[in-house]
C-alpha cells in the first residue's frame, strides 16, 4: 500500500541545511510505492521555470532522432514524430517514480544498433529486427532490477574498467561528430561558437566568478545551454550552414496511425523467435554501454551530494533499470526507437546538477529541475513554432550534447580510477571501446586486470594518487 513519506525527513519545521532528526540528510516528500518514490510537480517538488524554458528548445535533440528512423527503417517524418512524442512521455516516468535522473537514449549504441538491424533488408524484417532487440533489451534489463543484481553488477565491476568504460563513451562521442559525415562537416562553425559558449557557460572559472557578483550574468547561467540553441538559431544561416527557421504555427500532426498499422507488432505481427535469439549479442554489447551511462549517473549524483548537503539524493541501480527496461520494453511494443531508452542523457543531466550546485535559492531540490526540464522537452514537442525554429540545427544540437557527454564522462571516468595502474587499464580499454567497440573494450579491460592484479581482480589497489571523498 502507497503511503506519503519524507524519510528520512524533509517536513515542515526542519532546517533544510541540517540534517533531520534521524541524522541523514533530507529528502524530498514523496509516496512511498514499493520500491518507488512516487513525486508530483506542485504537490511533492516546486517547479523550476529555468529548466521547463530551457526544455522548451532542447527538445532539438529529441527530434535529431528523427533522421536517423527515416534512413533506417525508411518511416515518414509525421510516424518518426509519432515515436518522439511516445518516448517523450516515458522520459516522465523516472522522475516520477523516483529515479533522479534526466533520461535520455543509449546515445553511444545507436551506431551498434543501426549496424545489425541493417544486416536484414529493409521493410518489415528490419522493422522486426528492431522490435525484438527492444524487447529483449527492456526485459533484460527489468531482470536485472528486479532481482537486484544491477547495483550489484555496479558495485562489482573493477575500479578501472568502469573508468575504461567511461573515458570510451566519451571518446567515442567525439568521434562520432568529427568523423567522416560527422555533424562538425556540416555546421563547423556554428558547432564551434555554440560548443564553445556551453563550456564558458557551466565550467569556466571565470564566468562563474562573475555570476556570483552579477544580476544579468546570475540569470543567463540559471538558462543552461538555452543560449547556446538561440544562437545557433541565428550563426547557422549567418555562417551559410543552414536556412533561416521558417516558423510555423499551430501544433505538429503526429501520424499513430500510420504507425501502428506499419511499424509495430499490432500491424506486423510478433517477430519470430529466431529474431530474438539472434539479438542477444547485440543485446548484451548495448548493455555494456547502458552500465556505462549508469556509471555516469552515479558519479554526477554523488558530485551533487557533495555540494547539497540539505537534500540527499538516492540513486538504485534496480530501480532504474526497471525503469528505462520497461520503456525499452514498451517502446518495441508500440513504438521501435533506434535511440533506445536509456538511464540519463548525461549532458543535461550534468547541465542541471551544475545549477543545482549553486544552492536551493537557484533550485530547491535535484528533482524539480530534472522533472521541469522533461516536462519542458515534451511541451516543447507539440509546440509546431519550436519543432520548425531548432529543425535547420538539429545537427547542432546533437553535437552540443554528445561534446558536453564526452566532457563529463572523461572527466567522471578518470576519477572513477583508484592507482596509475587503473588509469593505464582505463586508457587501453577506452582506446579498444572507441575504436573497435563495446564488447571488444570490455574484453580488454578484463584482461588487463586478470593479468596485472591477479586474484585482486575484483578489488585492484589504490595508490593514494586519486583523493576519493565518496
């Protein structure tokens, strides 16, 4: 039976910058749901116009899937959207049920995924290709949470292949914009002036020194990487890499239907078994990249613990892999996504935890932010005059956050090591990641730690040259 909780104490009467009278440190109120923690907007956490307006354009990225559905799987632009707006709603439920995250696509898969569904010839095998790798991926992954053994794969995995791990997401996420037919081809300089102005806005030293005694510059760090989409509205045409927005007004015209009848097992039918088997390595390499962004959800969380010592934020493994497996399980049921659902989109998981940093005066708790951005990105969604301002840059904001990806899984990955002999594993397992893929990276990494440590496989060694403060 639900019940409304705030343990370990967030209630009316208590300091939020002290711990509660159990000794923890709050949390936010909820309705306790076996393992979920149910919160509303307005009811349980206040809600953060900054985020829910920055939503509103990010929703860019969202669409930049688009293109990828209608080469693969050959879908018109109105079904393409008709997936969007489905996934859309689904991203709601992690914050919803408790999970502390903005949830995004399995974004360094996608080329893993493309590749194998390609091996079948277009129309309704490939279709089918898609929906029992989903299906299978969701189920996998609900296993896992349910059973409990993700936090316990989470915790298992040695110090330096989960730093190899990462370090090759983020390797691998810049290739995929600066290789050959990346987006940087197509929109070099806007990349570079958009890019650029999202690092000088949440990590230079500089500007942080001047929104902390600036008004005007306090307001536009609160904005996120809202000016960086504005701008590259404008550079893009400016620079010829683009057309100027043709704004449109009304709301867009998703097309169910369509999708239903053509692309989903209520028109085509269940795959056939065979199809299911044959995902199960594709499956499990999609997996090691899922453990990857888990990974970089746990490290910017406990960054946000570090700095917010009012609210404690609680991120489980099981709980989210229920999660992100039931949309991945859903999703291949009524709307195959080459995107996949994934456990965090972590560049603007990394953008809201930044903001979160600077106090409750700029966000009261880590899920009203994660939960007014995602409700901002599906307003923003049926919004036609939205859809058509960001349509010429999604390329754009595709680079945006797969760059700001790879700075905060670099970043995270390197502290994830514990010794000079971690990081060397690390470097090896991330280069093979990179460049050879998820399985092979992983592969290396383990080997690398049976023949350096031996029976200290598991548990490695620290050097003392990483402070660790979790």
């Amino acid at each position: 039976m639900s019940q409304i909780t705030e343990d370990p104490g967030s209630g009316a009467g208590e300091d939020p910058k002290r711990p509660n009278r159990s000794g923890h440190p709050s949390t936010t109120p909820h309705w306790k749901v076996g393992p979920f923690e149910v919160r509303l907007p307005f009811v349980h956490y206040r809600f953060e116009w900054a985020d829910y307006t920055q939503g509103l354009f990010m929703c860019a990225v969202d669409l930049a899937a688009i293109p990828l559905m209608v080469s693969l799987l050959g879908m018109p632009f109105e079904v393409a959207l008709a997936v969007i707006l489905i996934n859309g709603l689904l991203y709601l439920t992690h914050h919803l049920l408790g999970d502390p995250v903005v949830p995004g696509w399995i974004t360094p898969a996608i080329p893993l995924v493309m590749a194998y569904c390609e091996t079948f010839p277009e129309g309704e095998e490939r279709i089918h290709a898609l929906i029992s790798f989903q299906i299978l991926l969701g189920l996998f992954s609900i296993a896992l949470g349910v059973t409990g053994l993700a936090r316990r794969v989470v915790k298992a995995i040695p110090a330096a292949i989960k730093s190899g791990v990462l370090i090759g997401a983020g390797i691998a996420a810049v290739q995929r914009i600066f290789d050959e037919g990346g987006e940087f081809h197509d929109f070099p300089v806007t990349i570079t002036v958009a890019v650029g102005l999202a690092f000088f806005l949440m990590y230079s030293r500089g500007f942080s020194s001047w929104r902390a005694r600036n008004r005007f510059a306090m307001q536009i760090g609160k904005l996120g990487v809202l000016p960086c989409i504005l701008v590259a509205v404008v550079v893009a045409p400016l620079a010829g890499e683009a057309e100027w927005s043709q704004v449109e007004w009304g709301i867009i015209q998703p097309d169910f239907i369509t999708l239903w009848q053509e692309y989903t097992v209520f028109g085509l039918g269940m795959p056939p078994v065979e199809m299911f088997l044959m995902a199960i390595p594709t499956v499990l390499a999609t997996y090691i990249v899922v453990f990857g962004d888990s990974l970089q959800a746990d490290g910017l969380l406990k960054e946000a613990n570090r700095a917010r010592p009012d609210e404690h934020i609680d991120y489980n493994p099981d709980r989210a892999h229920m999660i992100f497996g039931a949309r991945n399980a859903l999703m291949g049921v009524i709307g195959p996504d080459v995107a996949m659902a994934g456990p965090v989109w972590a560049a603007m998981q990394a953008v809201v935890v930044e903001r979160y940093k600077d106090g409750r005066k700029a966000m009261k708790s880590l899920f009203g932010g994660m939960g007014s951005f995602r409700w901002g990105t599906n307003t923003g969604l049926l919004l036609l005059p939205i859809v058509t301002l960001v349509e010429p840059i999604l390329g754009v904001a595709m680079a945006l956050t797969l760059l700001i990806q790879a700075f905060v899984s670099v970043r995270i990955g390197i502290m994830e090591s514990r010794s000079q002999r971690d990081l060397g594993i690390a470097g090896i397992t991330a280069g093979t990641l990179a460049l050879m893929g998820a399985a092979w990276g992983l592969a290396a990494g383990a080997l690398l730690c049976l023949l350096i440590y031996g029976r200290r496989f598991l548990s490695g060694e620290d050097d003392g040259t990483f402070a660790r403060k979790d």
